[in-house]
C-alpha cells in the first residue's frame, strides 16, 4: 500500500519523495533530517495517529506541513487534527487527484479540506489559523488588498456609499470587491464577515 502511494505521486510534475516510515519516531526523523515541503500521513499505512505525529513536530520545533489521509470523515475528528496542526485532510475513499491537489494547496501555503467532510472555510480557517483555505475542487484564494479593505469596513457597519467616500471609488466598485471578496471566503452574510474580521483582527484599532 505504502508503494501504491508513492508510484501515485511519481506520477505527478513537481513531486518528488525524500523519505517514508510508519512510526511516530520515522516521522520525526524524517522531518528533521531531510529537506521536505510536506510530510504525506496515512494513518491506515502508519502505527500511529496524525495528532500524535503532529505533537511531536511540535514539540521538537518543525514547521513541515502535514497532509492526513484518513478513512474517518467524523467532522470532531478532522477537527482536533486540524487544530493540532494538520494543513491538510483528505478522506482515503476520494480520487487521487484529491490528494494531489491537496498536497499542492498546502505547498502554496494553503489548507486543504475534504469537500465530503463540510464545514465552511471560515471553520478552516479558525481551526488551522491560515489565511487560504481549499475544499475539495474550491480553492479560496486570499483576498486583495481592496477587497480586504472594503470587506473591513463592512463588517465594522459602514454603508457602500461610506465606503466609497472613504476609498475614493463608487458604490459599484464597492459591490464588485465585495461579492469577490465573499465569493473567496464563502460568508455570506454580514454576521458571518464579521466573524472573520473577529478572526483577522480587524476591530483592533478600527476607524471610525
């Protein structure tokens, strides 16, 4: 099975592997002794759970992002994994390209979510801490600079003209950075904007 994965992702432009093992003392070694981008973790294929190896990077001070592949979809389980550390989660049952993608989001500094497992991308994004998040073939791209300014100022209450005013640009404008920004990040509502500015820190210091 261990093989299978490999020749998998042989088969890819870009990937390339530098080590595998099936014990939390393989994954710590691994990770501190080669050059990785990502650590892939299997836990049908290991001795051991995705916290536990999280734990361990964490505690020896390695920052390698960990992509879990994983039979179990219960959403309290992918959730103490992502909060653990995990950037990416991917069900086993999905395709191949699930997987690769993952991988690749991750290396782009994103999160990756199974699409089966739900959940909204703010809910990533609170548990993993990042800032782009990808959900099965969604990727959430993060925001630009206009489009963070205009979704700030909505979630502190201020009206589309008010943003104009302040932005110099009209309440068309304001529109089209805010339906891109909500598309990206999936909220849809104005209480749902503001828990994310919650998240991002946006109430500290805030105009008036």
């Amino acid at each position: 099975m261990l093989e299978a994965l490999e020749c998998l992702l042989l088969q890819e432009n870009g990937i390339s592997i530098v080590g595998r093992g099936t014990s939390l003392l393989d994954a710590g070694n691994l990770a501190e002794a080669t050059v990785s981008d990502i650590l892939v973790h299997d836990v049908s294929l290991s001795e051991t759970t995705a916290v536990d190896v999280l734990h361990l990077l964490k505690q020896e001070g390695l920052s390698v992002p960990v992509v879990v592949v994983s039979t179990v979809s219960n959403r309290h389980i992918v959730h103490q994994t992502l909060a653990a550390g995990a950037r990416g989660y991917v069900l086993k049952r999905a395709s191949s390209r699930h997987l690769v993608h993952a991988i690749r989001s991750v290396h782009a500094g994103g999160v990756y979510l199974d699409a089966e497992i739900g959940g909204t991308p703010v809910e990533a994004l609170q548990l993993a801490g990042l800032g782009k998040v990808a959900s099965g073939a969604i990727t959430v791209r993060p925001l630009a600079p206009r489009e963070e300014e205009v979704l700030r100022l909505i979630a502190l209450g201020f009206t589309a003209k008010e943003i104009g005013d302040r932005l110099g640009i009209n309440a068309r404008s304001v529109e089209t950075h805010k339906r891109r920004a909500i598309d990206k990040l999936g909220v849809r509502t104005r209480a749902k904007i503001v828990e994310y500015g919650m998240m991002k820190g946006w109430f500290r210091n805030a105009p008036h």
